[in-house]
C-alpha cells in the first residue's frame, strides 16, 4: 500500500499474485514430486527444510525490491505511467507479480512437499496426509492473523518481518533434526503399498466423481473468498475499520476452519475400517443454509456484540468447508502429492476468482444481501441433490433437501441489510465500497460500508480557508485530498482558484449535489477537477505544484491504512508538490497522546515551520506546515484576505449571519485555541515519528490495554494522558 497505493485495483492484483503463485507452486511442485515417483530418495524433509529458509529469505528482501521498483516507475518519469491509471497498474503490477510470486511459489510447495515426507516417515498415515497439513497450516494461521499485530505495534513492519524470517529458519532447522532422525526414507516408502489408502478414505455410492471432485474444490475456494469480501462489508457498520476488526473477521473465518478440519481428522481416524463410510448429505445441506446466516447476523434489526455477530454470521459455513476441503483433497489424491497438489491448486484458482467476482461484478451492481446470496446459490443447488430420483441418499439427507428451501426463504426474506434502515437514503455502490448518503438540512450525513465518515460542519471549511488565508501571496492552485462530502473542495472553489480533489471511492462524488445543491453545478466548472485515485499515489505521479494541500484522512484516526496519510514519507512527497511558501494543512481530529505525539513529530521532522490550531468548534486540530516561515497575523488580517464568495461561504451555516462579523469571530476562536507542536509531542516523549514502517495510530492495542491495566492499578494520571487528551477535544 505505502509504495503502490491503497486502491482496490492494486489491493486485487495483490491478492490474486499471491493466490496464483500459492496455486501454481502446489501444482509444479506435485508434478515434480509425481514424475520422481520412487526415484526420489532424498528426504523430503531436507527440501522442505530449504523452501521454508528460502521463504524466510524473502521477509527480508520483499520490501526493499517493493520499494525499489516504486523508485524504478518514479525515475522512469514516463508521461503514460503519469497520466493513466491503467498504464501505472499494467507497471505496478507486473512488478508486484515479479517479486512477489516467486516467494509464493514456494509457499504453495510446501504442502506437495510435506506430504511426500508423511509417506516416507510415516507410510500409514499417507492416506491423510494432506488433510493432516491442512489442519495444522491453518491452525498456525490463526496465530499468524493476531500475533503480527502486536509485533508490528511493538517493531513496525520490517521488524515483525525480521521475526517471520527467524521463525522460517528455526522451521528449516528443524526439519534438517527430523531428517536426520528419521529412518531411511526408501525403507519406509517400502511399506507405503501395505496401507490401503482407499479404505482409509472411504468411498460409497454417494461419492461424487474425480471430476465432481475438482468442481466441488474450485465452488469452495470461489465462495468462500467471494464471501470475505462480502462480509467485510455487512459486519464493518458494527466492527469499525480498524486493522483489528478486519483481523478479527479473519481470525473468527481462520479459527472455524481450523476446528472444522480438527473434526475431519477425527471422523476420518474413527472411520478407518470402514470402507464404506462417508459423510451424511445432510452436512452438504447445512453448509448451503449456513452460507446465509450472515444474513441474519448483519441485519440492524438483531442486537448482537461484535464478536457475536461474525462469530455466529462465519464460523458455522467456514467450520464446514474446514471439514468438507480437506476431504474432498484426501479422496482426490488418496495420498498422492501430485495428485494432492493438482486439486489444491485447482481450489486456489477459486480463491483468486471469488474476490474478483464479489468485487467486481456482484457488489457494484448488487446490494451485500443479494450478492451473497449469488454466492451461496451453488450450495443450494447441490444441497437440493438429494431430491434427484436417482440419487440413492438415506432418510436424514432427503428430509434435510426437503427442509432446505423454506429454511432459506425464512433466512432470505426474515433479515435487512444495513443500507435499508437510512430515511430519505441515496445508495450508490462501486467496487471500492457502498456509499450512503442520507438526512437532511444539518444532519445530513455520508457513510462508507455504512461507517461515519464526515457531517455537515464549518469545520470542513475552515480547513480551506485558514490555510488560504495564511498564505502571504494570493493562491492559484489548491489540492484536496479526501472528498468527503465535497465542503472543503467547494470553499476551495469559493476563492476562484483551479482546485483539485482525489478521492478513493468512486461513488463518494457523485453525491456531492446531496449534500450541496450546486454540487453539479461546480464540477461543471472549469476551475474544479476531481480525480480518483489514491491520494498518495496521486501526489506521487502528479506534476502539478500548488499553494495548498489539505488533507482530511477518514475517521476514526486508527481506520486501516489512515497512516499512510500522516506518516514523514507522505509527507515529503507533500512537500515536492507544495510550491514555495506553499501550506500543507493536516485535520487531525481526535486520537490518544501517542497519536497526537507520533503525528506531530512526523510533521515537525517534514517541516521546518508547523502551527497548531484548535478548531471552531472545539475538538480536534488543524496542522498548518509549511518550508516558509508562518506569519502571525490577526483575525482581522485573516478575515480581510477572504473574497466575498469565501465570506459568503464559510457563514453559510452561522445560525446568526454577521458577514464580516462571523468571520472574524470564527478565526478569533481558532487563533485563540493554538497550541504549541512541543506541547503535542510532550504528551508522550517517547513515541517516535509516524512512518511507513511504525503506523503508531493503527496499532494500538497494547498500549492501550496497558494503559487500562495501570489505571486499574491506580498509577495515577500519567496512566489516562490519552483519555485526557480525547477530553480536552
């Protein structure tokens, strides 16, 4: 994200290079391990132990190349990477793909590989050898989803990266101890054609066929990932869009995976001897019902916590497909690595085009109700195969088929979804996000996934007209970074200079004439320009120069990647587009005092001029910076630099029109309210700078929870400097 953007174009490419390179290093390296055959007598263990060090290799080398190739793009200083989009993705993304995919590769080998030393070390357990790995992988991905939190908190990103590349070599090491510590690898697989895999497994009459087989693997990676992406979106009204809450959704989908193939291992081992054995249709059934649940779960109408909310919406589906995917890869392969790996990659290639279909065809164009119930529509079907003539299935599966479609009716049609409880709403959808608008007169509001993004206050003007009115030269050209409800940008336009605004979400500025009604009037205007785009990305590619760059990261100040937009390296990209003198304003509305400290040291590290001002209404700061020294002025002076359609502006929503008057009493109140930088970093000392690597504002988990902890220790007021900030505000 720091290097290439935040966009969900790049976000894709991202997640698709890093599905493709797992799906093509399972296929390869199961058509290796199968075309050795019994020719290979070095211990798999040994090759494991080398792919699991060259992985670790790459924590330490995958940022530097990322960072070296957005280096590379900007040197090129081609004008089609800054003029298009597409161009710049096509670029980026051949490069993530590059450094990327090798490293992935080797992930996806890990599973054709370890299966191949089960079968040399432990013949007899062959048969479930890959169900075995499952388990444990996803098991360790639970950890690996939650633990890197608090590391990253703790080490920034190239730190806990350093600690995944130790953990890889220590897995190296002890596969090497195993290797050498295991009997000969040819006298084990000796005694491998004494177990009967098939028996193991089980098989009936019900079982579907080798090609059903791979159908059923590629439905449960497509929907399951399709389904992610649509659950971020339902459970983020009431989990947020902080790092922590989409961890969290993950964990809950992780964990019950996790439980699900615990409970395929154990059904299996109890199933042994009989060959004949095999799941109850009724669990195919479920899985098409408990696809729905999240319905129910996200309806605003259920009073659930959180936690119970993705807890009870997920873990029953993701608990199923934990136990039905493993199986399905066991009775695929019977053992086999080539055979293990070719049905793995195949349900990979349905983890890469779930989140496109979700993402890109479903939910711009569907509501997160409807597009997952398209996803689940797979399931219902093949739960309903139990009612086919042929098909030979006992009592439980057919009453369970015929229960099927009422109880999804009952789920379908008794649950709302989030958007549906707004009045006089205006949804619009893109493949970013669903955006509301909704209210009227003040209280009209903008949600994003149905998350508070911003409300109709002066505040938002000020942040272009108190920077605008500290420049010591009439402006020109100003930039506004977050579009928001469109206020900024229309104060900015209210000077009669060319203004600029870059928004992430596609739909965000289609609503501007919502909430002002000459909205489409001033897109028309040849003085404005809105771009979407990453606002980063866009300083960085731009080579426009402007007096002013305003900047207004959604809310709350810990949402996930709201770092990137405070951090000492968007900040020096800032400054490359400020023209001299020109001012950088920074909102920064609330936070605790690591917050404010790390914010105000990047900007004092970025700058060598930076003021602090309250705001008008009491809470929250405006950072004014600049490579010039900032001028003390009065409220008049200020007020006096305001053209009358600024005027106009900033007292449109003054409950007592005082023109003149109201101007001067609004910057007197924030002129009034200034606080020195120092103040801000001596409320914690030893927080350093926010950057790239230390997203001090996004992880804060353990310091917040120590800090509870010494409060209920009665440490005294140290202990609560962050709730006083917040209160002060």
């Amino acid at each position: 994200m720091a290097q290439f953007g935040v966009t969900t174009a790049m976000v894709s490419i991202v997640l698709s290079v890093f599905m493709a390179g797992l799906g093509l290093g399972s296929w390869a390296s199961g058509e290796w391990l199968r075309r050795r055959g019994d020719r290979l007598r070095f211990p798999a263990l040994r090759i494991y132990a080398l792919i699991e060090l060259l992985i670790g290799v790459s924590g330490i080398a995958v940022p530097y190349k990322l960072e070296w190739g957005r280096g590379l793009l900007e040197r090129l200083e081609l004008s089609f990477l800054r003029t298009s989009s597409p161009a710049y993705y096509v670029a980026s993304g051949l490069w993530v793909g590059c450094t990327l995919i090798p490293w992935c590769v080797l992930m996806g080998a890990t599973i054709p590989v370890g299966m191949r030393a089960i079968r040399q070390t432990q013949p007899r357990e062959a048969g479930r050898s890959f169900s075995s790995l499952y388990a444990a992988n996803v098991g360790g991905a639970v950890v690996g989803t939650e633990l890197p939190l608090l590391l990253i908190e703790l080490l920034g990103f190239h730190g806990t990266l350093r600690v995944g590349a130790a953990c890889n070599c220590l897995i190296a090491a002890a596969a090497i101890v195993l290797s050498l510590s295991s009997s000969s690898p040819a006298a084990k697989e000796s005694d491998d054609g004494d177990v009967d895999v098939a028996g193991q497994l089980g098989t009936s009459a019900n079982a579907v066929s080798g090609a059903g087989i791979l159908v059923l693997l590629f439905l449960t990676g497509l929907t399951s990932m399709g389904m992610e992406v649509v659950w971020v979106r339902q459970f983020t009204p009431y989990v947020g869009t902080v790092v922590y809450a989409f961890a969290g959704i993950l964990a809950v989908y992780l964990a019950a995976t996790f439980v699900g193939s615990r409970l395929y291992l154990w059904w299996s081992r109890s199933r042994r001897a009989e060959s004949s054995a095999h799941e109850s249709p009724a669990l195919w059934t479920l899985l098409a019902l408990a696809a729905l649940f999240p319905l129910v779960t996200s309806s605003p109408g259920i009073h659930l916590a959180k936690g119970l909310r993705t807890m009870l919406g997920i873990a029953p589906f993701t608990g199923l497909l934990g136990f039905l995917t493993p199986m399905l890869v066991d009775r695929r392969s019977g053992g086999d690595p080539g055979k293990a790996g070719s049905a793995y990659a195949v349900n990979v290639l349905g983890c890469i085009l779930g989140p496109l279909l979700a993402g890109f065809l479903l939910l711009p164009y569907l509501s997160e109700r409807w597009s997952l119930i398209v996803l689940a529509l797979p399931w219902l079907i093949f739960g309903l195969r139990a009612l086919l003539p042929r098909a030979a299935v006992g009592r439980a599966g057919t009453i369970a088929a015929y229960a099927l479609l009422p109880a999804a009716a009952i789920l379908v049609f008794g649950s709302k979804g989030y958007d549906e409880g707004y009045p006089g709403q205006q949804v619009l959808r893109d493949s970013t996000a669903t955006v509301i608008a909704t209210g009227s007169g003040m209280n009209k509001k903008l949600l994003v996934n149905g998350y508070g993004m911003t409300q109709m206050t002066p505040i938002t003007k000020m942040m272009a007209h108190l920077p605008l009115a500290f420049l010591d030269r009439p402006p020109q050209d100003a930039l506004d970074i977050c579009f928001g409800m469109g206020t900024t940008f229309r104060s900015l336009l209210s000077w009669n200079i060319h203004a600029t605004a870059v928004e992430l979400v596609p739909s965000v500025p289609r609503l501007f004439s919502y909430f002002h009604s000459d909205g489409d009037a001033l897109l028309r205007s040849p003085r404005a320009r809105v771009v979407i785009d990453d606002g980063r990305r866009y300083l960085e590619r731009t080579p426009d120069q402007y007096d002013l760059i305003t900047i207004d990261p959604p809310p709350p100040v810990e949402a996930a990647g709201s770092s990137l937009l405070y951090s000492e390296e968007f900040y020096a990209a800032a400054r490359k587009r400020l023209r001299r003198g020109g001012i950088l304003a920074q909102w920064l509305p609330g936070g605790d005092a690591e917050d404010f400290a790390a914010v105000a040291r990047s900007l004092r590290e970025s700058f060598p001029y930076v003021r602090v001002f309250g705001s008008v209404e009491g809470w929250g700061y405006h950072f004014l910076a600049s490579d010039q020294p900032l001028r003390q002025v009065t409220a008049e002076e200020l007020q006096r630099r305001l053209p009358a359609d600024a005027v106009a502006d900033l007292t449109e929503w003054d409950p007592a029109p005082g023109g003149s008057a109201a101007v001067w009493h609004d910057f007197d109140t924030v002129l009034r309210h200034e606080v020195e930088i120092e103040t801000l970093m001596a409320k914690s000392e030893g927080t350093p700078a926010l950057r790239d690597d230390r997203p001090i504002n996004e992880y804060y988990a353990l310091r917040r929870r120590l800090r509870h902890w010494r409060g209920r220790r009665g440490s005294g007021p140290d202990s609560l400097v962050g709730s006083g900030v917040r209160s002060s505000l």
